[in-house]
C-alpha cells in the first residue's frame, strides 16, 4: 500500500520488526491483551471460560460489520461516513421478515425460510446502498448529509410497515442456529463476520478497486486526473456499505428473533467510535481493516469486562471515550523518535 | 521494542484504571441482577432502591442492578449476554422492547437461570412475568377519582403517550368504561395523543380548552401529560375549576398539586417494583412456586392474582397503585 510508515524502511530486514512496525496494531493488539488479562484478573477465570468467549464474540458483529462499513466510507475520502447503517439494518430485516412470511411459512420450511429470509435482506442492502451510492457519487450530495437522509428515510419506511411495533419472528431453527450456533467452538456469525472482514483485506489489497478506494481517498483530484473512476469506486463503496449493514441486519434479527427500526439507536456513533480508534484517517486514504477488527473486539472485552465487576455503564461510556484518546495519541506520537531524541547513544549513526 | 513497553504500560495501566477500586469479592450466596431500561433516571434510580434493599435485608443473596447509558434495547440485551456468561443465578429484567429480548432472555433460561420481567406481559421467554395493576382497573381508578371531582357530571377527555402505547390506550378505555356509570359525564374528543411530550400536551389542552369551553375533567396517560394540561390550566387562570388527575411522579407535579391545577396522580411506586421482582427471583431459585392470592410480603403485592401468560411462564398481577395529592405527594421522593 502507498502508506507505509516512516520507521519501516529502518527495519526493512527483519521480518519481525516489520510485523510490528504499525503502532495502532501494536497497540490495539496489547489493549485486546491486556483488557483480557486484567478482566481475569479481577473477575475471575468465567471471563476466559469458553462460554464467554463465545458470548463476546458472539456479540462482535452486529456492531463490527457496521464499522467496516464506516470504515470504507471513511477511507474513499470527501468526509465520507456512512450514518444509515443500522438503520439500512433494520429496514433490510423487517422487509425480509414481512416478505418472506407471504410465500413460505417458518413453520413447515424453516431452511427455504431462513434462506429467503438472508436473501431478501441482502437485496433490501443492496438497493439501500446504491441509493446512497447514487445520491454522493452522482448526485454530488455530501456524504454525512446525504446518509443522514437516507437513514431518516429507511427509518420512517420501518416504522411505517408495522405502525411502529416489533416484527416477531418466533423461534425459526435455522435462523436462530445462524445467529447463535456455533462450529468448532466459533459462533457462526462471528466467523461470518471474519470471513467477510477477511474477504473486504482481500478486495482492498489486491483489487483495482482496491487500489482507487486508497488513491481516491488520498487525493480525489490526483485520482481524477489519473482516470481512476471516482463515480464508479465510490458508488461501489456505499453500495457495499449496504451489503453490510443487511448482513447486519439479518444477524440482529437471528439472534433476538424479533426486527424493530429503533434497534440499535446508539450503534451509529459507537461503529464511528470503533473506526476513530481503530486510526482510519477521518480525511480519507488510509486505514487497516485488521485495526477495525481489533478496535471492535477491545471494545466488546471492556465492555464484558465492565458488567462482570457490576461497573456502571455510564463508566462505560467515559472509558471508551479515554481508550479512544489514547489510541489517537498512540497513533499520532511517535515513540521510537521520542525515544532516539532522548537516549541517542542507543542509536548509533549508521 | 522500546515503543513496544512504552504501549505494554500504557494498556495495562488502562486496564488497571478501568479495573481499580471495585468491589469484585462476590459473597458465596445466590446472585440475582437487576437490568433496567437506561441507567440514570429517577424511575430507576428508585428501583434500585429496592432492588439494593431486598439484598441487604435477605441474607445469602447478592443484588445488582444494570442499565444502559442510552434507552436501546441493543444494549440492554448485550448487557444480558455479560450476566449469562459471568454465571449468575437469576435475571430481572425490565426489557426496553419485550420481543428484542426473546433470543437471549431463551438462551439464560436454557443455562438454567431463573428469568423475571417487568411491564412485559406480552413476553414469551419469562418464567414470571410481573405487572403492578391490572391496566383497565388502574384506568378505571383515575376515572373514578375524576368523577368524584367533577361531582359526576360534565364534559371530560382523555390523553394517551401515543395511540401505539399499549398501556396507555388501555388506561383511557378503562376510564371511558367505568365513566359509563355516570349519566351525567360526556366523553369528548378522547385520547389525545401527547407523543411523551410536555408541550404537546400543552398545546392539545389548549386546544381544547377553546373547543370546549365547559370541560370539566382531564384523565392524563403519560407521566407528562398532567404537566402540560396543568401549565395550560395555570395560564387560562383556570386551575382549581378544572379536574386533572393521571399518571405523574410526585417530584415534577408538585408544583402543580400545590397550585390545584392537577388534582391528584396515581402511580406505581418503582421501589417495590425492585424489591417484589428480586423476591419472586429469591422464590424461584428456592424453587417455590407462585399460587393465586399469595402474600409477597411488598406493600400492593399482598394478595396477587396468577395468570397464564404467552409462553410457559406466568403472570403476576398486583394492586400496587399509589394514590397521590396535594397532602401526600412529598412522602415519594421521586
């Protein structure tokens, strides 16, 4: 990627030092660590039993989807963010929830239920984001205002196709299994939630689009000028937003067996929160998938953390806000310069 | 590596801020966990009164009570998965929305612990849901308490939090039956919707102050509906003429029962809401049961009725209203 840090060239050599040569990974990483040690610490060896590991990650998703969609948002540049997540979520639920009931009943084929079920909230995403698409790429509207729109808009369509009340699902196996189960010891939809972060490192790295999301984000006026399809590649980003926001939708109503519009109300700011922290530049250009995936689990281990000692979540709140600080500072200081500055005998002159 | 230490020491003193000065000594005894709506608000802030009371008074039990930062059934519902895991014995739950909740309140009983929820008679995965009144005779009680100050006679209204608050509808229905009984009294334009909102309650009592100029009597829904209704009364110089009695909490109306621009409240007092919830809690892991007409031993749950609810479980029904005026309001500090 075009955004390497300075100190790699340092340790160009070594293997290892290159691992470690991003601070907000290393950070991230220690934070994850550490939170754990110190969770077990004071609340005993349940924090690290199976069954809560599998319950906190278990719990990632929902939040961590919403936040690769930020993230992308984020990365393409001209105040992009994406603030109809959790509401293109809801709505992508509730139509699949609504639609699928007409033509096949949960009761007599839970497995076509289920599927059609994914499929149509999938396909509620995906017109969800190419409108958003739409409105910032060729529209030209700016993206914060343009998502706040469609969020009202997807909002109000769910609160208007069930006068307001929860969509019950009822207990459907499958759905229910694709939400809670787990393979190997993994919750499935946390190793959805992997597979498809896993997938997004993949197109980002190795894709031309890839490759235009970063330069773009970079600089839009460069990009144009470089024949990079400045339409194209953000339409695709908001539209894959979508994609993920359904996904996310689609594993809130498996696990709570039930679809509302106002779920998950406070999701927005916490899935930015998560993307602040994790060091994807606010500006555009740079950001690493694999911080966001950290950011979110550090993030649901101090959480966990909180309710096992019975602390307040008002503290909660202050905590996050203090982590998110910190990674800023983190991210923006430079240790090792600090560090040469003030023992420079530790460093010889090559 | 020197960054390396430098970010060692400053996640683990993070982790030592964030862990330091809690209690984590859990007594050997049965712990139940109390999860409310949203943390912070003096509804709950009462509540846990009770529930912090129940765990001193009863020995061999631990009581807690959680709350999101924000009223979002998310988070509430997180906030469970946290308790199922940290193991403990039994959840009382006040669910933001009952059917969010159905997926992990299933998964806690699954593991074995005892489920009680509040304000949810609509919930399937509860083993004892519990509600402080039956919502029609509460309506039907504020009904009764205007009629005596309207003398029984004239034109009256009701108001509601929104037509989609089921509670709320239930309460006016109940008032417009027992007004039924008394000739002399005309329901006019009901259930108003105040959508929560003291000003829109304003606005529609003014409103309705001009359209009929001979109304006697407001029945309020929500606990800010007697708020506006009494500032509109206050302004037209009216207070003192006109009835006004509904939901409301002591603290905020006080004001307005002093001026005689509301008449009287009604409410259910959340502390024993708290300490009723944990003490059913307390009964199911002894593994007793609930029968019809059984004394909880909490003021209004004296002789509760059991019903069947949605799902396995039961429903508990008290008589815990609370009739407030002018003379006793400053005796809940709420």
């Amino acid at each position: 990627m075009s955004t390497q840090s300075p100190q790699k060239e340092l340790a160009a050599n070594s293997f290892a030092a290159r691992l470690f040569a991003d601070r907000q990974l290393n950070f991230l990483l220690l934070t994850n660590v550490a939170v754990l040690a110190a969770a077990t610490l004071l609340a005993g060896a349940d924090f690290i039993g199976l069954y809560n590991l599998q319950s906190m990650a278990a719990q990632v998703p929902e939040l961590g989807l919403l936040a690769l969609g930020v993230m992308l948002a984020m990365i393409s540049g001209n105040g992009g963010i994406d603030l109809s997540g959790i509401a293109l979520a809801n709505l992508s639920g509730m139509v699949a929830g609504l639609l699928t009931a007409l033509v096949v009943s949960p009761d007599e084929a839970p497995l076509a239920y289920t599927l059609m079920f994914l499929g149509i909230a999938i396909g509620v995403g995906l017109i969800g984001g190419m409108l958003n698409g739409v409105l910032i790429a060729w529209a030209g509207l700016t993206p914060i205002l343009a998502t706040l729109g469609t969020q009202l808009l997807f909002t109000g369509a769910a609160v208007v196709l069930t006068n307001g009340s929860a969509l019950r699902l009822g207990y459907i196996e499958p759905l229910d299994d694709f939400g809670n189960a787990t393979m190997l010891g993994v919750p499935l939809c946390f190793a959805l939630f992997l597979a498809i972060a896993g997938l997004i490192t993949v197109v980002l790295r190795f894709t031309p689009f890839g490759v235009h999301l970063y330069l773009l984000g970079t600089n839009a006026k460069a990009a144009r000028y470089a024949g990079i399809a400045s339409q194209r590649v953000i339409f695709l980003t908001y539209t894959v937003c979508g994609i993920l926001a359904s996904v996310a939708g689609a594993i809130i109503a498996a696990r709570t067996s039930s679809v509302k519009w106002d779920y998950g109300s406070s999701y927005v700011m916490i899935a930015i929160l998560i993307v602040v922290a994790a060091g994807v530049r606010p500006e555009g250009g740079y950001g690493r998938l694999i911080c966001v995936v950290l950011s979110a689990t550090a993030l649901q281990l101090l959480s966990s953390m909180f309710n096992f000692l019975d602390v307040s979540n008002f503290f909660r709140d202050c905590a996050w806000g203090l982590m998110l600080l910190i990674f800023l500072a983190v991210s923006r200081f430079d240790a090792r310069a600090w560090w040469q500055a003030q023992f420079p005998a530790k460093f010889p002159a090559k | 590596m020197s960054f390396t230490r430098k970010a060692v020491a400053c996640a683990v003193s993070l982790g030592l801020v964030a862990g330091a000065g809690f209690a984590l000594a859990q007594s050997g005894g049965k712990t139940i966990s109390t999860v409310v709506k949203i943390t912070g608000e003096t509804w709950f802030n009462r509540m846990e009164e009770g529930v912090k009371a129940f765990g001193v008074e009863t020995p061999g039990v631990t009581t807690t009570q959680y709350g999101p930062p924000k009223a979002d059934a998310a988070l509430q519902g997180k906030i469970i998965e946290d308790l199922i895991a940290k193991k403990v014995d039994a959840i009382t739950v006040v669910p933001m929305d009952p059917s969010a909740l159905e997926g992990v309140l299933k998964r806690a009983m699954d593991r074995g612990i005892k489920v009680v929820t509040h304000e949810a008679d609509n919930a399937k995965n509860t083993q004892v849901d519990i509600e402080a009144f039956d919502n029609k005779e509460f309506g039907a009680r504020f009904n009764e308490r205007l009629a005596k100050c309207m003398g029984e006679s004239g034109k009256w209204t009701s108001f509601v939090g929104s037509l989609g608050s089921l509670t709320h509808v239930q309460w006016a229905d109940g008032g417009a039956e027992n007004a039924k009984k008394y000739p002399g009294m005309t329901l006019v334009d009901a259930k108003n919707e105040s959508f929560n909102d003291a000003n829109k309650a304003y606005e529609k009592a003014k409103e309705l102050l001009r359209k009929h100029p001979d109304i006697k009597g407001f029945q309020g829904g929500s606990a800010i509906d007697v708020l506006g209704i009494g500032r509109a009364l206050e302004e037209a110089g009216l207070q003192g003429k006109i009835c006004v009695i509904g939901l409301g909490l002591p603290r905020d109306s006080g004001k307005f029962l002093e001026s005689g621009a509301i008449q009287g409240i009604g409410f259910w007092d959340p502390k024993d809401a708290g300490l009723v919830m944990n003490k059913v809690a307390k009964l199911l892991l002894d593994g007793k049961e609930i029968t019809e007409g059984m004394d909880l031993g909490v003021p209004g749950y004296n002789k509760v009725s059991v019903k069947k609810g949605p799902g396995k479980g039961i429903i508990v029904v008290g008589q815990a209203w609370i009739d407030v005026d002018k003379n006793n309001y400053k005796d809940y500090p709420f």
